[in-house]
C-alpha cells in the first residue's frame, strides 16, 4: 500500500465503524446522564425559577384596572388634566363599574386605593348606590352620591395605572411614586418608609456578619486545634443550634432578654442599678442578638473546614524563622483562611439580609426589616406587586453583594472545606 492510499476505517466485530460505535456509546451515555438529573432539574425548574420569574411579572403586572375600566382609560387620553374631567370621562367610568363584575370591582378598588387612598370606598359606595341611576348626565349625580368624584386629584391618579405595565411598584419600594403624566415625585413624607428599612435591612446584616465573625472566628481556631476528643464536645455544642427549632430558640432569648428576664438579672446581681436595666427586646438591640446567635454556626463552620486543612507545621516554621506568634499569625495562618472567612461572610450575609422571622418576634417597630414588610403586603394589605417588587429589589441586592465579593475577594477563592 502506498503512503498516499488512505488506510481502512478500524470496525469493531459487529463490522460497525470504530468512530460511528465511539459516537453511539457517548450519546448513550449523554441520555443516562441526563435521565439521572432531570428530576432534580424538574424540582428546581418547578420550585426555584418559576416562583421568580412570576415574581418578575407581578411586579410590573398592571392588567386588571385596565381590563376593568377599558371606557374611562379610553376618554382619559382626551382630558388635558388642569380641570374636572367633562361628561364623556364620567359616564365612561360609570358604565365600567355597571357592566363590570362584582370580584373585579373588588380588587379594582383594592388596586386603585394602592395609588391614593380613598378610592376603595368611593368605589364601593358609587356601586351601591349607582341603581337610582338610570341615564345621564352623569357628572352631578356621581358628584352627588360622593364629592370625591368632584376632586380632581383622584381623577389624575387614574394617569399613573393606564399602563398594563408598569415601574410604579419599584418607585413604591423605594419612597417614589408617579405623579400626573407620569413624572415620578416623592412619596408624602408620612409615607416615606421604605427607604429607612432598606438601610436598617443592610445595617443588620452587615453588623451580624462581623459579629458573627467576631465571635466564630476564635471558636473555629479553637475547634481546628483542640485535640480530637475535646474538638468533637465542642463541635456538638456548634451544631446543637440546627438541632434545635428556631422558634424554640427565639422564644428562650425572648424569655432571656426582657426587662425582668435572665440577662437583666444577672447584670443587676453584677451591680448595675436596678432602674438602669437595659432594654434588649422589641427594638433594634434585640435583632442583632438574636440573629448573631442563630446565624453564628454557618460563620464557624465554613472558617472551620479551612482551618482544618492548614498544617500546624506552616506556624512553626514561621517561628522558627523568626516570627513571633502573633506576626506568624498575621503573615501566615491568617491569609491561608480567608477562603473560609469569606465563604462565610457571604453565607451569614445573604442569609441575614432576607431574615423574617427573627425580626417579626424580637424586632418591634425599630427591629423589622425589609422581608417584615415583604410579608406584611403579601398578607395584610395584599399589595402583591408592591411585594414582588420589593422581593426584585432584594434579589437584586443579594446579587450585588455576590457580584462585589467576586470582585474583591474572588468565586474561585472561596471553600467550604
């Protein structure tokens, strides 16, 4: 055979080419693999990425006053705004509430209240009494059965819900909101929430990490250095927390931190003056406690699994050379374990900011974070879209925090162990 004549295929014994069997055997592999995890793909597909990107669309959705109310947003592109609206706009908005389902007018006005409050009740009580009615004009007798229908202010908050979509939930999460034509205004001072609880909400959760750090970062060194029998005792000890129902932990500091609890107690059998006890519960004292407490195991063990992996020799050899303890510490030891301190930091930190329960029981008016309000809307005043829009908020800061921790430490650089 001459060097140019190109050598025969390699079969295998069924006479199939080596290639063509090679690709067969990895689709096949491909196939199982994928079998194999598509249960778990299905679960998170199901429970994780489809609960956020309904979150997404409530958060924009603004459908319903305009499906309800197709006439009145309609004549509203004709009316210029400076004056009552004539009665074009009027017996659009009341041939809507007639022809309009007695569940849609309920949570149109729900909806309508959200933009300025009052509109729940003028819609109510037009309905009710809307059947002495019979043909127009409509403008006096509207005005008649309630006079906020002759105020125009009510009038221009319909321009901020003409939109099917809409921003104005994420101004409303962060003290803003539309005003007429759409130009975004502050929010009245007394209703200026949000903004403050967004600072607390980031103030706590920076403050509980570096507690958490503070405190874990010596227990973590103590574990990975005590010999195995007494590091085992205190390592139970660590992990007693998840063994144990967080409501039952919270409702013992509950107990612990009151004015005539434990740690009063105590502190007055120390010397402190018995008209001096601190006030530890329902404020924003209390949360930072508790939660540093609760949140202190998931500090200690990332930092722990580190420590582990470092021989002790690296110290040793560091002294030997010169070094004092607390300078071999520094140079040595210390940057080895910053993968652990920064795995947990980022852990106790994204935990703590979403934190809801903690605040709800200890937190009181000066305790409660952004996820107390999250909940609240979603259960109270079932503004859910204000609530999605706050959840967005908050899964866009979490990704902040994620993305700035890539910048300034690195992904790549942080171990569980």
């Amino acid at each position: 055979m001459s060097a140019s004549e190109p050598s025969a295929p390699l079969l295998t014994q069924d006479g199939v080419p080596l290639k063509v069997s090679l690709r067969k055997s990895q689709r096949r592999l491909k196939t199982r693999a994928f079998m194999l995890v598509f249960p778990l793909l299905a679960f998170i597909t199901i429970s994780f990425l489809v609960p956020i990107g309904s979150l997404f669309t409530r958060s924009v959705d603004d459908k319903l006053v305009n499906e309800v109310l197709p006439r009145t947003f309609a004549e509203l592109e004709n009316w210029d705004g400076q004056n009552l609206p004539d009665e074009p706009l009027y017996e659009a908005m009341f041939l809507d509430l007639k022809t309009a389902e007695k569940i849609q007018i309920g949570r149109v006005s729900t909806r309508m209240n959200y933009e300025k409050s009052g509109w729940k009740s003028l819609i109510k009580k037009t309905v009710r009494k809307m059947k002495t009615i019979d043909s127009g004009p409509y403008k006096d007798q509207m005005i008649k059965i309630h006079k906020r229908w002759g105020q125009i202010d009510y009038w221009r908050s319909l321009s901020a819900m003409k939109d099917p979509y809409t921003m104005g939930y994420y101004l409303n999460s962060v003290d803003l909101k539309y005003g007429y034509n759409k130009t975004i205004i502050e929010q009245p001072e007394n209703r200026q929430v949000y903004i403050l609880l967004w600072k607390r909400t980031l103030l706590v959760s920076l403050l509980v990490t570096v507690f958490c750090l503070v405190l874990g970062y010596p227990v973590a060194h103590l574990l990975a250095t005590l010999p195995v029998s007494k590091s085992n005792l205190l390592m139970i000890c660590v992990l007693i927390p998840f063994w144990t129902s967080l409501l039952v932990r919270i409702v013992a500091w509950m107990v612990m931190l009151q004015q005539e609890g434990v740690v009063n107690d105590t502190l007055v059998w120390l010397g402190l003056p018995e008209d001096l006890r601190l006030p530890m519960m329902y404020n924003f004292t209390g949360t930072l406690i508790v939660m540093t407490q609760i949140l202190l195991p998931f500090m200690i063990l990332p930092i722990y699994s580190v420590m582990k992996t470092i021989p002790p020799s690296y110290m040793r050899a560091a002294q030997n050379l010169g070094a004092t303890p607390s300078l071999a510490f520094v140079k040595v030891y210390l940057p080895q374990t910053l993968p652990g301190e920064g795995a947990g930091s980022i852990l106790v930190i994204i935990v703590a900011i979403g934190y809801y329960i903690t605040p709800e029981l200890v937190g009181g008016k000066d305790g409660r974070l952004i996820g107390n309000f999250i909940a609240f809307h979603m259960q109270n005043t079932l503004n859910w879209g204000l609530a999605a829009a706050m959840g967005v908020v908050l899964l866009a800061g979490i990704l902040i925090l994620y993305w700035l921790y890539d910048k300034i430490v690195g992904i790549d650089n942080m171990k569980m162990g």
